[in-house]
C-alpha cells in the first residue's frame, strides 16, 4: 500500500467508517484495536507510518477546520493519548493554539458530532 494508491483510498474509507462507528458508540480505543478492526481487507499496522498518514487524511476528510478531529478516538495503549502525531496535525493544521484546548475536549466534541448526526 502506497499513499494515495486504490489500496490506500480503501483503507482510509474503511478507517473513516470504523472510526464514526466509535463516535457513534462514544468509544475511545487503541491503535492496535484500530489495525484489528481494518484487518483483513487491509493490512495497517499499528506502529507503522501508514497508520499516521491515514489518521492525518481521515482528519483532512472529516473535517473542513472547526469540526473535531475524528482521530481524536485513536489512543496509545500506554499513555491513554493520541499519539504526538496527533498533537502536531491538531497544531500545524487544524490550528488547536487555544490554551484551554485539550484532545479529551476534542473527543467529547467528535462523540457529540456524531451523536447528534444520529439523533437528526
């Protein structure tokens, strides 16, 4: 798999799906949970770079700036955070330089997002 080949653009719809089903179901879970859930139609692994690239364009797909980062449901096993990757996009790109911002703000506001598309 490639950045932006068929199989790419397979997995991230895929990501995409698996991780508004999290929103949905106000669920938080781990990268590894995340490669399971993609597995076996895509092979994504967990502490590979492909899972960040992905990550960072279901972000840049979901979201226009102001809506909350769909990412933010992704945590590492250990820190129980999104990893620095995330901190960085959220920064650089999606311009999080309030100082009262936090990713469990974020996520609240990605389950809200999605509880509220499902109750409309």
């Amino acid at each position: 798999m490639r950045h932006g080949d068929a199989d790419y653009t397979a997995a991230l719809e895929a990501m995409v799906g698996v991780l508004k089903g999290w929103a949905r179901a106000g669920r938080t879970d781990t990268y590894k949970e995340l490669s399971k859930a993609l597995a076996p139609e895509h092979r994504v692994h967990y502490h590979g770079r492909m899972i960040s690239l992905l990550l960072a364009d279901v972000c840049r797909r979901d979201s226009t700036g102001p809506e909350p980062m769909l990412s933010a449901l992704v945590i590492n096993r250990s820190s129980q955070k999104p990893s620095d990757q995330f901190f960085e996009l959220a920064v650089t790109e999606f311009r999080r330089r309030d100082p009262g911002w936090t990713w469990e703000r974020e996520r609240e506001a990605v389950f809200d997002r999605y509880r509220d598309a499902v109750s409309q």
